[in-house]
C-alpha cells in the first residue's frame, strides 16, 4: 500500500509537466480529488457501506500524499481525502452517541500548521523498506 501510494508523485508530476506547457505561469492550479485508501469492508458492517477503521498504515499514507502535494505546492493548490466520516480513511469514526479521532485525524492535525507556508526543495537520499518491486524510501521529509 505504502509503495502503491508514492505512484502519487509520479501523477502529480505528470499532470503537472502537462499544464505548465499550456499554462507556464501557474494560474491554473491542479486539484487532487478523493485520494486514500481503499480496502475490504469492515466485518459485520452494513453491506451499502464501505465503512473502515483505520490504522498506522493509513496514517502513513496520508502524510506520504501532503508531503508529495506540499513538494508540488507550486501547482497543486488543492487535494481532497476521499472520505471524512465514518467511511473509506476516515478521519472521524462514530458509532451512535461514540466518536474517535483516527490516526489520518492525527496526520491532518499535524500538518495544519503548513497550510499557506512555503515548500522549500529539499533531497534527502537513505535506506529503504520492502523487498523486490515493493521497495519504498524509508524517510519520507518535506520542508514548508
């Protein structure tokens, strides 16, 4: 899933080498729409709903997809998670009168304080995980 999320960069990329021909100085900016995670429905759950607990996974995920929009900042100007509540990468779960903050709440939180910052280039070159064609870099940083 975590090697599977960095084709992100290379769509973003793309996308972004294709409206800088037509649009040089950047006016129009690249929306990112309903990126996130998609899995199995969670057991027992109604079958019309693609309800999901999230985990330390899905957080990784989605600080993987703000650091590639953060180093894009120049041109993706907007990006939405798929789903907020009580569905695919949720950031919020409730049940009834119960609600929990999920780990991709966490990873929000975190990154609020970069909304309208400046993203600075930054190479940074390590160790990675995995094994075979599912090779990711260990350390993923952005700078804003």
């Amino acid at each position: 899933m975590l090697n599977h999320t960095l084709l992100m960069e290379e769509l973003v990329t793309k996308h972004s080498a294709i409206m800088d021909k037509y649009d040089p100085q950047k006016r129009v900016g690249l929306v990112v729409d309903e990126w996130g995670t998609w899995y199995e429905k969670t057991p027992g759950s109604h079958d019309g709903f693609l309800e999901q607990q999230n985990t330390l996974r899905d957080a990784l995920v989605a600080a993987l997809n703000l650091h590639i929009f953060q180093a894009h900042a120049d041109r993706v100007t907007m990006a939405n998670i798929a789903q907020f509540i009580n569905v695919l990468q949720a950031m919020i779960l409730t049940d009834k009168e119960k609600m929990i903050l999920t780990p991709t709440y966490h990873v929000f939180e975190m990154f609020k304080p970069h909304q309208g910052a400046t993203s600075l280039p930054l190479t940074l070159t390590g160790p990675e995980c995995g094994a075979g064609e599912n090779k990711f870099p260990a350390v993923s940083v952005r700078v804003a």
